[in-house]
C-alpha cells in the first residue's frame, strides 16, 4: 500500500478523467503556502516537491481566498503565460486546454485536474472531481485529527513523567534537567536549556539543560547584556529564529564561542516569579523545525506550571528561613533550636557522646519592656545576641527562645564543661547587659545534658527549665545599671 494516504484517490481520479495532471494540494495555514500533497501527471515540467507561497500560486490562490471552484475550459485564450497562472508548472509547459480546481475541506485544501484532451470537463467528470475532492477532506480531517490525537497522547505523557517528578520531592536540578530534556525530544529539538536571572544580577546561569550541552556551559555564569538568551531575559518577549545564520555575529545563544550549532532553529520563552526570578525556556535544533500549534501552546503552559512550582520552592524556603530564625536576632527560633536539640540528642545515644543543654535569661526584662520604646528592646536583642555569639566556641548552637532567654547547644560537651564556659561568660562580662536608668539587668544561667542528667529527651527541658527558674532564688551571675 502506498504511504502516502492521498496518492490513490488522486492516481484513481486522474485515470478516469485520463487527465494530464491531478495534483493535491494541502494549505499551511501558519505559513501561508500550500504544499504538494500527491500528484499523478505526464509533464515534464512540475519538480518532484512543490511548496507555493499563496500570494504567489496563481489559480490555486483564488480557489483557496474565495473557496469557489474554478473551471477554465479554454485556458491558451484566458490566459498569456502559464507560469503565472500555473506556477507549479516550470516554464516550457504548453497546450493545455482546461483545467478545474475546487476547494477542499472549507479551504484546507485544493484539488487540481487539467487536460490536452479536451476543451475542459462535461458535468459528468466534474460531478467526480467534486465526489473525490469530499473523499479527500474527509480523509484530511481523519488524518488531521489521528495526528492531533497522537500529539495529545505523547504530550499527555510527558506531563505525567513530569508530574510524577515534580510531586515526589525530587532535587529540583532533576526536575528542571528532565522538564527540558522531555520538552526537547517531544519538539524534536537537538538542545533545550532553562536559565535562571536572580534578582539585582546582572548575569544568568543554567538551572537545568539537556544532557549533550557542552559542560563548560553548564558551570559559568553568563552576562545579561550578550547573546540570544539575554535578550530574552532583557525584552521578555517570546524569541523565534527559523533559520540563524552562522555569519551574523550576534546569532549565538550565550557567548561566541559556545561550541553549539548556529544554522537551524532557535525558539525562546520568558518567565517571572513573584520572588523577581527571571527565567528563559529555550529550544535550539541543528535543522530548520516548524512546530504545530499544538506543541507550542503546550510547551508553554507546562513552562508557566514550572514558574508556579520554582515559586512554591521558593516560598517554601522562605517560610522555612522565617521559621528557622528569630526575625529580630538571626538566631535559631525556638522550633528550630529545639528540633536540633532533639537531633543531637537521639545521635548523642546512638554514638554514646556527651552533650549539654544551656539556658540564659535576662531579668527583670518585663519591667524594662514597660520603660523603653520596642525600638530599644529590639536593639537590646540584637546588641545580647551579638555578643553571646562573639563570646561562644565555634560550633556551638544559640537559638532565642523568647525575647530575654537563650539556648546554647554544646556537642560533645560535659554538663561540667558547659556550665564552666557559660559561667566564664558571665563573670568576665562577655554578654552586653546595657540597661537603662533605674533598671539592672542580671543574667541567670542553667544547663544539663546527657547522660548525666537525662537518659529520655522527655525528661531534658523540665530539667534545664527547673534549674533556670531555681537560679532566679540565687544571686545573679552579673548585673549592670
């Protein structure tokens, strides 16, 4: 069986009618031409592939405009020159006598018949051609819709690949390397790549590509101001080159020496966050592509659901900074701090290493708050966090517990060694204490730790806690007006 579903009603059409030429031409309505679909002629003068733009195909033209079927049955008196009329016919054909030409399937289409034979085609031969012009759009439209279904079906594929990924806690690297690699290959693109812009840069750098890219693309950081990818970034406008040209100097993507093809098609998206990210979703083939319609729309709501997904993460980082640090100190906030106690607790049991747990509050804080502005208290925060910090060993963990206590987090640290360091802290007046007038501020300390003090995490914080509030009935470590 033939593979060209056309050519047998065209073969078929022509020897009924014993018709000169019989040809089937199917209209590129993106690109406005109309291209050869089958053809069964005796001349010597129509090339082997023909592609027309409309404006330029004579007869063809008015039957596609006007959607009217034309029938010419004296055609050397109607017209001077056969290849305006008909330009599928190279120069040198000659005596034709008629010809018909109807639309197809609303305009999707035009069958063409001519003949020597005659002074064109009785009511009977063009009653045919109209029957298998109706038998050819409707296998038009069966095919159409076969590969539209078949686009739908691999389209749909991918964004469940890309779903499954996408909604398992995946490193986003690996789903940014997959979401492009799928993309390229349901395009039939050679290269994909997605860059990122972060906010106030003024360069960009690959977030996730196809594996052949070069590997020193992948590693550099590239400057906004140069190439096709940057003027993506820069116009946020959609990018679509059919043919680059190799010698034009500006048609490179990151940089002139870049080690990529500069001869097929290059299509580029832009995309924003929120968060002001900036990004761009590129497609580069060694060959000239044209892709449907379809395709595209579907490429670019999948970039639009990437956006949504880089600004969950990094809200999500956002949210969990907010929640790791105390917004005034920088310090660990109270869940953060005691999520990393428990850590250090459970791995203290496991490798049978000592740890301990300090507490230090800051009194009469409640009265202080009653004379100074917020403003101050916060400034006292940060000044009591500051030099906690500076005053404390590398390694050891500070979170703020609440606006006048701390927690210090020693590992592989005795009770003994933590209370000795916090004591030594107090005593050589290593934490700011600035109070105001009328108010001094005295600093109370407590620690425990396993295993000397508790075998069960259950059991740590009461205890630390009992020990601070014991030290409230002891004399004060330091105290300053």
């Amino acid at each position: 069986m033939d593979s060209n579903p056309y050519q047998p009603l065209v073969s078929l059409l022509s020897n009924i009618l014993e018709a000169y030429t019989t040809a089937f031409f199917i209209f590129d309505e993106r690109n406005r031409q109309l291209n050869l679909a089958a053809i069964q002629s005796l001349s010597k003068f129509i090339p082997p592939e023909i592609s027309l733009p409309l404006e330029g195909s004579g007869i063809l033209s008015q039957v596609q405009k006007v959607g009217q079927t034309i029938h010419l049955d004296k055609l050397h008196e109607a017209t001077s020159s056969i290849s305006l009329t008909l330009p599928f016919y190279r120069e040198g054909e000659s005596h034709i006598k008629g010809l018909f030409a109807v639309p197809v399937a609303g305009g999707a289409g035009i069958l063409y018949v001519d003949t020597k034979y005659g002074w064109g085609f009785n009511d009977k031969q063009q009653k045919w051609i109209k029957e298998f012009a109706e038998l050819l759009g409707k296998l038009l439209k069966n095919r159409e819709a076969a590969r539209r279904e078949e686009n739908y079906a691999r389209i749909f594929d991918v964004l469940r690949r890309l779903d499954e990924v996408a909604f398992k806690g995946h490193a986003l690297d690996s789903y940014c390397e997959l979401f492009v690699t799928e993309w390229s290959q349901l395009l039939g693109t050679d290269y994909g790549f997605l860059v990122l812009k972060e906010p106030e840069k003024k360069n960009f750098r690959i977030l996730g590509c196809t594996a052949n890219t070069p590997r020193g693309l992948v590693t550099q950081t590239f400057s906004i101001k140069h190439g096709l990818i940057s003027w993506v970034l820069q116009n946020k406008k959609n990018l679509l080159i059919i043919r680059l040209n190799p010698d034009t100097s500006d048609h490179f993507l990151f940089s002139p020496g870049e080690n990529l093809p500069h001869q097929g098609t290059v299509w580029g998206m832009p995309g924003q966050t929120s968060l002001g990210y900036e990004l761009a979703l590129i497609f580069l083939s060694r060959r000239v592509i044209d892709w449907n319609t379809d395709s595209e729309r579907a490429a670019g709501h999948a970039f639009h659901f990437l956006q949504l997904l880089l600004e969950q993460i990094y809200y999500r980082e956002e949210n969990e900074a907010l929640h790791s640090y105390d917004i005034c100190t920088g310090l660990f906030s109270a869940p953060a701090f005691e999520s990393r106690v428990a850590g250090l607790f459970h791995a203290s049991m496991q490798s049978n290493a000592p740890f301990a747990l300090g507490l230090i509050q800051v009194e009469p804080w409640q009265i202080l708050t009653t004379k100074v502005l917020p403003k101050r208290i916060r400034q006292l925060q940060r000044e009591l966090a500051s030099s906690l910090c500076d005053a404390l060993p590398p390694g050891v963990l500070v979170g703020q517990l609440t606006q006048n206590r701390f927690g210090v987090l020693f590992a592989e640290t005795t009770v003994q060694e933590a209370e000795s360091m916090l004591a030594e802290l107090a005593r050589h007046g290593k934490i700011a204490l600035k109070g105001i007038k009328g108010v001094k501020l005295h600093l109370y300390i407590s620690s425990a730790g396993f295993p000397q003090d508790a075998a069960k995490m259950e059991d740590l914080w009461p205890l630390v806690n009992q020990r601070l509030f014991s030290a409230f009935g002891l004399k004060p470590e330091r105290t300053a007006s």
